[in-house]
C-alpha cells in the first residue's frame, strides 16, 4: 500500500491546476462578454472556439462556473471587463446614443479619444476605455472582492429606491422660488444686530443708556469721532553720506545710495501721497511745503509716519528751516551713515531726539546697529546696541525698534492714556452729560416699539438716543 503522502500530493496537484485553469476561464469568460456586448453572434464564435481549445478541461469546471454565473446574475453582478473598442472615428452624438440602450457614452467618448487623439493614450496600443491593471500591492482575488462588494452595495441601493422610493418621507417638498423682500429701516437692523449680540438681556441694561438728543450731544459725538482711535507715533529719518559732519550738509540731501532707498521703501507703504492721504499726518501739511509723498505704516491698532529728511524739499533757508523743525521735533531718530567716522548726537541740534537708532552699512549685505539713548529711557527691543542684522529684515526690525523706542518715551509722561482710555474716559464724560434717566421697561419698549401711541410721544422719541459702554 503506498505512503499517505505519496497518494495526497499528485491529488493536491490536480486541484491547483485546476483552480487556476477554473480562474482563467472565468476571467477570459467576462473580459469576453464585456468587450463584445453589441456583436453577441461574435462572443458566440468566441466562446466555441474557446470550448473547443479547452475541451479536456470543460467537463470539470462547468458546474462551478454555472453556479457562480447563477449567483452573479441574481445579484445583477458584473466583475471589471475590457470594454470595447471604437467601431469608427466620427464623434459621438448624445441623440445618437440615447437610442441605443446599451451604449455608454462615457465609453464612447473615451473611444474616440484615444482613436482621435493617440497622445493622451496613458500606455501605447491600450484603449482608454480599458481598466487600468491593479496595484501591485493588491492581488485579483481581493480587487475581485472589492468590486462585487460596490456592485452588491449598488443593487442593494437600487432595490431599496425602488420599493421605498415613492414614501412620503423619501421625497422633498417642491420649494418655490423666493420673492423680493422689501428692505427694513436702519433702526430695524440696529435692533436686530443688538438682539443677536445679546446686549438686550437684563444684564447688559447697566451698560445701556438713553440720552436726550440735543446740539450740544452732537457736537460732542463730532468731537469724539475726531479723536484718535489708534495708536499714533511720528519717526525721523536722516540720511548721511561720505564726508558729512554738519547739519546744513546732511538736511540739503535730496536722495541717498539705493541701499538706503531699499530701507525706506521697507519701513512702510511707500509713496503715500499726503494731498490726498486721510490718515495720520504726523503734522505734515498738504500744500506739499513738507513733501510730496512720505513712508507710511498701519494696522488695526497702531499708524506711524515717517518723517524722511531726503523727501522734504530743501529749495531754500525757509524750508531748512521747516524741515528742521519737523524732524528735530521727533522723539526717535532713524540715522542711515555712510560716513567713516561714528554719527554724533550733536549733529543734528535739537531738544528731542531721546533715542537715535544708527544704521553702519557692512559688507555682504550686513548692518551694523547702535543705539543712543539717555539714561532714564527704559529698555526697549528687538534690536540692541552693537547688533548686526541682514539686509532683508532690517527695515522690519527696524520699524518694530522705533515703534518700542517711542512707546517707552510716552510711558514716561507723567498721567499718559493710551488712546482707548482716553476715549472710553470721553465717552463717559457724554453719557453722564446727557442721561435719561428710564427704567428698564420703558427702554425695552422704545427699542422693541418705538410707536408713538404705545409710550411716549413721536417728538420725545426723536429726541432720544441710545448708546452703549
């Protein structure tokens, strides 16, 4: 009696050759009866030759492959097949193909592509309209295995529209089109906005008050919105060529290198025009006696004009002058030197000037900083004295140095406010002035029904304002 082993292996051997040869045919069998779906007499002719070149192997798999048809139909399953080939070059017209039910029009697109249009083939002789082969990473049982799970989901999908698709609560409800609305007023939306910010609430009524509406409050809220509501500060910029020592020297310049026409232009939004420039003025004029443009900086919070001594004119005595006047005034003094010897402060004589950043030019685009300041100044940063900065963020650092430098000479004034105190402290002022004194139901009932039949008179209304702190 032979060994176990012997007798299992050549069986075991059988089977995988089957399996695989079962495998093939299946596959053969699809990719066939896709890429032939609109010449059925031809996948006939294909499928016979194919019976007869697999004669030896039909009998065995034929009730395996019946099942999985079977199965496969009942599901309206189809695995990836090679879809077929474009039977002319003229381009596909959707009238044409809506007659043919069985025509994809995706796929003759793709068709009449790659036969138009060889170059947008991804991979030569293949159609576009074949499916591209699977990753490597990924065998074809499991590919398989993907695709009849998308097609499972797909006909569950189908048959649950179909039986459930016609409920009530499967079905939208036909919205018709919106018509015009007519606008509100301006107090319509001042209450609403109000409303939403939740400032109507019981505890927000202390930060509510009427006021009586007169000339007086008026003129007082005109004052108000001409006060500063951002953080103001003026620089002075100086420009000191090769050989210069004296004052009249260095306030004649009209321009400098273009290292230092590169810095201004970095310090702020360069070429401001001051006749028609609606923000801080630093007490420029705009008669163009002071220049013509200036840099410029701001943000939500802070403006800084910068008073450049090379874009004011120097036409005469009068104008040295004034342009002297302007720049000597200013607390922090930018000093670009090229000079060989180090900048001095009595250069340029003024009583001001508590703080001087100089700027050294070095070589390979590099910045010597020195920093001058009197005894009492606090510190202030980024920069330091003896610092040596790159040329691409010197003005920046720059700018952020002078900024901290003029903050740190305002701390020192005896009783300073910043700008939001000193308008809140305002605001006050106006509330206290000019209060109605009301409860809280009759402000609810003139914010929420301004009527002049439900509390006081239309003339008493017109005579009342609301604001809040």
């Amino acid at each position: 009696m032979p060994a176990s082993g012997q007798t299992r292996r050549p069986r075991a051997t059988r089977n995988r050759q089957r399996r695989r040869r079962r495998r093939r045919r299946r596959r053969s069998k699809r990719q066939q009866e896709q890429s032939n779906h609109h010449h059925n007499k031809h996948n006939n002719a294909i499928e016979e030759g194919r019976g007869e070149n697999n004669v030896g192997h039909k009998e065995e798999d034929e009730d395996d492959n019946e099942d999985d048809d079977d199965d496969e139909g009942r599901l309206g399953l189809t695995g990836p097949r090679a879809k077929r080939r474009c039977r002319d070059e003229a381009f596909p017209q959707w009238d044409a193909l809506r007659e043919d039910e069985g025509s994809d029009a995706l796929d003759e697109m793709l068709c009449y592509l790659g036969v138009s249009s060889p170059e947008c083939l991804q991979r030569a002789g293949a159609p576009l309209n074949i499916p591209a082969p699977p990753p490597a990473c990924v065998s074809e049982k499991q590919e398989n295995d993907v695709i009849n799970a998308i097609l499972k989901q797909c006909a569950h999908e189908r048959e649950f529209g179909a039986h459930r698709g016609n409920e009530l609560n499967m079905r939208a409800s036909q919205q018709g089109q919106p018509g015009p609305q007519r606008p509100q007023s301006a107090f319509y939306y001042c209450r609403m906005l109000l409303n939403i910010l939740g400032m109507n609430s019981w505890e927000k009524r202390s930060s509510f008050h009427l006021l009586k509406k007169n000339e007086k409050l008026l003129r007082e809220l005109k004052n108000l919105d001409s006060r500063q509501c951002r953080e103001t500060h003026k620089i002075a910029v100086f420009y000191v060529a090769e050989g210069q020592e004296d004052k009249h020297s260095i306030l004649c310049n009209t321009s400098g290198s273009q290292a230092y026409e590169d810095f201004v232009s970095g310090l702020g939004w360069e070429s401001v025009n001051l006749t028609s420039h609606c923000g801080f003025m630093g007490g420029l004029q705009r008669n163009r006696s002071t220049g013509l443009t200036m840099p410029y900086f701001a943000t939500s919070a802070v403006e800084v004009m910068f008073h450049v001594s090379t874009r004011m004119p120097p036409d005469s005595d009068d104008s040295l002058t004034k342009k002297l006047r302007h720049l000597g005034n200013d607390e922090v003094h930018i000093v670009w030197s090229e000079h060989s010897r180090d900048y001095r402060r009595g250069i340029i004589p003024t009583e001001f000037g508590d703080v001087l950043i100089i700027i050294y030019p070095m070589k390979n685009h590099m910045y010597s900083i020195q920093i001058i300041k009197k005894p009492e100044v606090p510190f202030f940063g980024p920069l330091f004295d003896g610092a040596i900065v790159d040329s691409k963020i010197l003005p920046t650092v720059v700018r952020a140095t002078a900024l901290n430098a003029s903050r740190a000479l305002k701390s020192l004034i005896p009783l300073y406010q910043n700008f939001y105190e000193e308008r809140a402290r305002y605001l006050e002022t106006i509330v206290q002035h000019h209060l109605e004194p009301t409860t809280f139901e009759d402000y609810a009932a003139r914010v929420f029904c301004p009527a002049p039949n439900h509390h006081l008179s239309s003339e008493a209304d017109h005579n009342l304002s609301l604001v809040y702190i």
